[in-house]
C-alpha cells in the first residue's frame, strides 16, 4: 500500500487485515445422518410388511377359487349321476317292465285284470298268486 510521507492528497487507509477464525475443517460426510437411516429402515419395514399382507390376501383368493372350481365340478358331475338315476328310475317305474318282471317271477294275470291279447290262455300250468292251488 502507499506509505503516507506527508502527501494529504494521499489520505491514509489501513491494510484490510484477513480474518482469520478458527474454524475445524469439515470432513466430507459419508453416509446419512442417523435420524434419515432411521427413517429409511422404517419405510422399508411397512413396505415388506405391506407387499406380505398383499400376497398372503393374494394366495387366499387363488385357494378359495380354487375350491369354488372343485364343487363347481362336483355339482356338474351330481348332476350328471341324478339326470342318469332320473332316467332309470323312470325306466323302471314303466308298467311293461314291471308287467314283464312279474310274468318272469311266475306271477299269473287273473282273467279279469289280463290285458287282452297277451297270449296266456293256458293258465293251469303256472301257480298263481292269488293264494289258490287250482294249478298244482
């Protein structure tokens, strides 16, 4: 700077000294500071925890259908068995098959009941079941 020799031209001013503090120096942070670690685990935990409840909910409702799929098809196959006992309870509720299943046990007709036509004139040859022994 410019030294004052009696110059008033020149007015005098003093040197700006640095300041000088003292400071530490910082280190560069590595990491998170632990309320944020802490913060970060705990987001994660409710994450994992969500994502299980959301799968468990999940496997739940593919069991369930899967059990629905099961009586669903064992409905559909009691059906099929009672369409077919249906059928043959009718076919064995007939009037001819019972008719036929009766002459094949020996049951005899009386003459009065006997359907015309049915060919069984020769009634003496067969016991009947009217509790009489007029055939023996």
């Amino acid at each position: 700077m410019r030294e004052y020799r009696g110059n008033t031209a020149v007015a005098y001013q003093p040197e700006p000294q640095q300041k000088v503090t003292a400071q530490r120096e910082r280190k560069p942070a590595y990491g998170l500071p632990p309320g944020e670690k802490l913060l970060y685990l705990v987001s994660v935990i409710i994450c994992a925890a969500l994502a299980t409840a959301v799968l468990s909910l999940y496997a739940k409702a593919a069991e369930i259908n899967m059990k629905v799929q099961q009586v669903e098809q064992k409905t559909a196959e009691l059906q099929e068995t009672n369409q077919a006992l249906k059928q043959q309870k009718k076919q064995l509720k007939s009037g001819d098959r019972i008719r036929q299943f009766a002459e094949n046990q020996g049951m005899v007709l009386a003459e009065k009941n006997r359907p015309k036509g049915s060919g069984q004139e020769n009634v003496k040859n067969r016991p009947s079941m009217t509790g009489g022994a007029e055939g023996l």
